[in-house]
C-alpha cells in the first residue's frame, strides 16, 4: 500500500476495512480513496467487498442514520429528498474541460478545467467531516466480461450506497482478479450529501455542483441528495461511457433491451430503443407476452462481427407516477410484495403503506411526504398546494424480481445479439407509428437525430412545440453532436449484418384530435417489426423508408389484442406528409448547426438531399401521399 495514505487510512479503517482495500494491490485505487479520505476528512471508511454481510450492513445504516424508514413490509423502505432537491440539477452538472478542448466542448454545459476543479476541491473540502462513509466497487455491465467498466465510489449517503447495490453488479471480486494493465481503467465517483437538517436533507443547495472529467473519468457529486444527482454509476456514468464509447469505437446508448417472443416459431428477437421522456419507452420494453433485458442503458460492442448489446444495469430507478395495476401490472404487482424497494418522495399513509399519484387506489388524506407532516389542501412556502406524492417521486428495485425478464440475456457476458433498433418520439402530426429505414446511416440521420418530444397542455408551456432529442440522448451526450452521430453511423456500418432501423410514433392524432388506436397497439407495431426482420411482411415504400401493408396489421391487431383495425385508420396513419418533414429535417439542420457548428458537411448534405426528395415527390404525387401511391 502507498506510505503516502497509509496511517491516514488506517486511522479511519477497520482492520477488516483496511485488509480489503489491500488485498486489491491497487495503487490507483488507493490514490483515490486516500486522496477524498484526506481532503474530506470523513470520521471513518467503511469498505465493502460483494459479500451479503457488507449488503445488509449498507441496509441498515442507511436505516440507523435516518436516510430511509423501513414501511409496513419490512424489506420495502422510503426515502425522502429535500423540497429542492428532487430532480436533476440540469445548469449545475457541468463537464470539466481543459483548454485546448474548450471551444470544442462550449455547446455541451462546460466549465473551464482549473476554474471549475477550484470550485469543487473548496465545496468539498473538509464536507464530511464527523462522518461515517463507504467505499464500493461495481461493474457497469457484467463482471468480466467485454462490456465491463469497473468502478469505484466513495460516499457518506448510506442511501446512495443501498440504491447502487440494488441497481448494479458488486465488483468487489472484478478489481481484485484485474490485471495490473487493468488496474488504472476505472471511473470513479465522489459523493457527498453535505451539511445536512433536522429532516436528514442537504442543506445547502447553492452549492450543490456535479462536475464531471472525462479525461480522467471521475465525477464530483457535492450537495446533493436526488439520486439522478448523486447516484454516480446511472447518468453520470453514462456520460464518460459515451465519452469513452466515442474514442474506443463502440456505442453507449440511452437505450431499453427487450425481445420480442413468436411463440408459434419458438423464436426470440432482441430489440433496442431510445425515446425522449414521456415518449412510451419503458411501456414498450414492458409491452405484455415479451421479455425485457434492461429499461434505461445499453452498452454495444462489434463481437466477432455481430452487433451485441448488454443492459448496463441490475435494476431499475423507475418513475412511479401513474405506476398501476391496469397500465403497469408487471411493475405494480412487484411494488405490493414485501421484497426489497426503496420508494422515494411518494406519501407514507397513516397505515405505514406508500402512495402516490396515478396509483389507481384510494388514497389517504394524510401522511407523511417530502414536505413532512402532510394533509389534502396543505400549502408550501410559496401558496403552492403540495400534492400527496412528487411528480418525479421514484422506485428503486432490482430488475431480475420481473416475471417477465429475460433471464438468459439478462446475464449473459457476451450480450445478445441485436436485430432491430426502435427510435420513438412524440407528434401529433408528422410520424408514422412505424416505418422501417433503408439503411442503417438512413436509420441515424432520418430517425435518431430527428427525434422530438412535442410538448402537450398537461405538461409544459405553449402546446405543440417541438423540443429536438437526438437518439434521446441529447442531456448525455458528452463530446460534438455532430461526431457523436457520425461514431453512431461509423459503429453499424462496421457490422456486416446490422441491425434493422425502425420509427415509432404513438401519438399521431386523427383528423378531430383523437388516438386512433389504443396504447397497446405499440405490441402491433413491434411485431410489423419483428416480421420484417425475417423477413415475413412485405411494405410499400415512402420517401423516407417502408411502411407495412393494411392487410398484414389487421391480421396482427386481431392476432395480439383480437382488435379491428380498419382501413380507414390505416390510411390516415400512415399517409406520408410532405411538408411537415420537410419542416422536421429543416428544425434538425437548424438545432444541429447551433448545438455543433462543427458537424460534418456531409451529414447536412444527406439532410439537404432527402428534403430534395421529399419536394419532388410532393411535387409528383401532392402534399399526402397515401400508402402505396409512392413509387420511389
């Protein structure tokens, strides 16, 4: 072990402790922890290996110290945010950028390398003094194995630490077995609640700072509490995974894996899919009679010349808002079992049960909340009534409790092998529900990066607007847009048999405002998809890719939901509207010259062209074109 930390750590370690971090014969490791022991100046370090006893004693000091309350099933356990502190810190996560690359980063929320690590060693200096904390060590994706990113994290949130045991793989095990080539390719993740209230709640929020360094793969986490802020190994890591993905020549994605099932040819077919918020991403990785891999995060790799995916995670830190039994079943009938969840911001009611928006149960008139002692009416500071649970309240769940999980590709080193990519936004214009690409470079450029969520009267603002959300990955993006989406192209165009590339639009509306079909429908849209992959269903052509035939979804929505589907609905669906994509490439070109002026010319001549195409076939054809009147 270095002499530099030695005394220093063992002053702050148990015997125990201390012969855990020595076994690893890490030097970087040691640099690390001794380093943030020092300039932190916590009471103590606890270390943990992957063993059960260091699980369940994370448990219950996460009990002890007040950072979670144990509910009415014992193994279930509610954790509550401060009243600022319940999402994520958008203007205050920064990357720390050193100069020769900050005119190449200035689009992406940076700040300048030496001027921002000034600011988080003085925020974070001295900050958990009189604190007890932990060390892990987790793989993003599977231990040993060609996706696997160790990583190591230091905390004094005990709650932080309970959240990363659930959602990922301990690798305790991993470091210890890792070549000494091995030993410096690590990230690692520094967090700390700060000065905390009566109420166990981060204090001082103005100071709360994400930096994050991907030169040096570390991120800074001060102040915070949220665990989309202070859990290191989600986003946070998914940032210097795409930085790194980026230079390294494979993808990290902000994606689901799923397969979808053909019971009649005994056949399993993996898909990924990236939709912004609110678009319908988890509901299509849940879709009823399919399986699930992973529901956020997806790493891909080139495995001897196949494309192959793994879900980065263990578990799930799910939005529980409007969770119920008849639109979720397979999430809500596990949130009722007595099995290991930490609920968070949700109402505690006077039964010690959690509630919250949308459940689809009778709800208490009072309890227990993030604003504390709470009643129906009750207003805050500001004259705002507070509702029985937060809109962004959460559940933190192990993903392998799922009924429906895919075991096999859920554990497997190798990933599965990927045959179809879904991208999906939200229009209520322009979209198709589905439409397959011809290429996979047509797939990024007329798919992915054209993604957009239109904002609806029950959410924000003015309605209809459109926000751009390329690959839905725009928040994690951590390097030039316009390289990121050529690295995207790059990494398929390197596998011979590529995955097929397919739209998705669940809120096209009809003519009077109203949805055409019903949410279920997204199973027929897959299932075109998976048909297409065998090659099964034939499609007409459009001036952006194929759509199916009427004759194939009313066999499929009678087969899957025994629904009539007509042909009147069909044509309206899927009648291809010239002038609002030409609207939508042109907002593309617009929002990727302003987010990257560096974007290669080629990518907005591919742009200029397809609006080419689009005009003259408006031209030929008129402004709808309707399934089938196409001809290429």
């Amino acid at each position: 072990m270095s002499n530099n930390y030695e005394n220093l750590l063992k002053s702050k370690m148990s015997d125990e402790s201390y012969n855990k971090l020595e076994a690893l014969k890490n030097p970087k490791v040691i640099d690390f922890v001794g380093f943030f022991a020092e300039h932190c100046d916590p009471a103590s370090i606890y270390v943990c290996n992957d063993s059960e006893k260091d699980i369940q004693y994370v448990r219950d000091q996460a009990i002890a110290k007040g950072e979670e309350e144990k509910l009415a099933f014992p193994k279930q356990t509610i954790h509550w945010d401060g009243y600022g502190d319940q999402a994520r810190d958008k203007e205050n996560t920064k990357f720390l950028v050193r100069k020769e690359n900050y005119e190449r980063m200035k689009s992406l929320n940076s700040v300048e390398y030496e001027q921002g690590y000034a600011e988080i060693m003085e925020i974070s200096k001295g900050i958990m003094k009189g604190k007890d904390v932990v060390v892990q060590f987790f793989s993003e994706g599977p231990t040993e194995s060609p996706f696997t990113i160790p990583c190591i994290q230091f905390t004094d949130s005990w709650y932080v630490a309970h959240s990363e045991f659930i959602l990922y793989r301990s690798a305790y095990n991993h470091f210890l077995h890792m070549k000494d080539s091995e030993k410096g390719d690590f990230f690692r993740f520094i967090h700390s609640a700060g000065e905390l209230d009566s109420r166990g709640n981060s204090v001082n929020l103005d100071k709360r700072r994400i930096y994050m360094d991907t030169q040096d793969n570390i991120v800074y986490s001060m102040n915070a509490q949220y665990a989309g802020n202070s859990v290191g190994l989600k986003k946070h890591s998914m940032r210097l995974a795409i930085n790194k993905a980026g230079k390294e020549g494979w993808l990290c994605e902000h994606m689901f894996v799923m397969a979808a099932m053909d019971e009649e040819k005994n056949r399993k077919t993996y898909f990924c899919g990236a939709y912004p918020s609110a678009c319908g991403k988890t509901s299509t990785a849940m879709i009823p009679g399919e399986k699930i891999v992973g529901d956020d995060i997806a790493y891909f790799r080139n495995i001897n010349g196949e494309f192959r995916a793994v879900n980065v995670e263990f578990g799930m830190f799910g939005i529980i808002k409007d969770v119920n039994a008849k639109d979720d079943p397979v999430i809500f009938e596990n949130l009722m079992k007595d099995q290991e969840v930490i609920f968070s911001n949700v109402l505690v009611g006077p039964d010690n049960k959690p509630y919250w928006l949308g459940m689809g149960v009778d709800t208490p008139d009072s309890g227990r909340n993030h604003f504390g002692e709470w009643k129906t009416g009750v207003k805050d500071a500001k004259g705002n009534e507070v509702g029985l649970a937060h809109g962004n309240a959460r559940y933190t769940m192990r993903l392998d409790y799922l009924e429906n999980i895919d075991k096999e590709g859920f554990e497997a080193k190798d990933g599965v092998k990927v045959e179809g990519i879904l991208y999906g936004g939200r229009d209520s214009d322009t979209t198709v529900p589905v439409e397959e690409s011809p290429s996979w470079k047509d797939g990024i450029l007329l798919k992915a990066a054209t993604l957009e969520s239109e904002t609806t009267s029950a959410t924000l603002g003015a309605e209809g607007v459109r926000k751009p959300s390329p690959m839905a990955n725009l928040d994690f993006v951590s390097y030039p847009l316009g390289e990121y989406t050529m690295n995207n192209i790059k990494f398929g165009e390197t596998i011979k048999n590529c995955p097929k590339v397919f739209s998705n639009n669940y809120f096209l509306r009809g003519p009077n405002g109203e949805f055409l079909t019903s949410k279920l429908a997204k199973k027929v849209w897959l299932h075109w998809a998976e048909g297409r992959i065998h090659g099964k269903y034939d499609a007409y052509d459009t001036p952006t890719g194929k759509i199916p035939l009427y004759k194939d979804l009313k066999d499929l929505f009678k087969k899957h939901l025994n629904e009539d589907f007509s042909e009147d609905d069909y044509t309206y669906l899927f009648t291809f509207r010239c002038t609002k994509w030409i609207e939508k490439l042109e907002r593309t070109k617009a929002f990727y010259n302003k987010m990257d002026p560096s974007t290669p010319k080629e990518i907005f001549e591919y742009w200029d062209n397809a609006i080419a195409r689009i005009s003259a076939a408006k031209d030929k054809y008129g402004d709808e074109i309707k399934p089938g009147d196409f001809k290429g």
